[in-house]
C-alpha cells in the first residue's frame, strides 16, 4: 500500500504503475487511496487529549 502511493506522490501515472505490477488493478489503487483518504480523515477528527 505504502509503494503504492509513494509512485504516485512521486509522480507515476496510475498506467505506469499498473505495467509495472500486472498483479494491481485501477481498482486497487483507488482502494489504497481511499484507505489513505479515511485515515487521514480519522487522524484529523481526533481531539487532543
């Protein structure tokens, strides 16, 4: 999941991962970005203690 958006914080295209993992599919790299989305969001909504 990490290497997955790594690539595209570094600017591969959801293409170029794709060839260079014929295991992926468009749809589990929208699902890394969801996952990474929903935690994010979980992260900011917790108050401090």
């Amino acid at each position: 999941m990490y290497d997955v958006l790594e690539y595209l914080a570094s600017g591969m295209t959801e293409t170029e991962i794709l060839a260079d993992f014929p295991d992926l599919e468009r749809e589990d790299i929208r699902a890394v970005l969801m996952f990474a989305a929903e935690r994010e969001r979980r992260l900011v909504s917790i108050p401090p203690e």
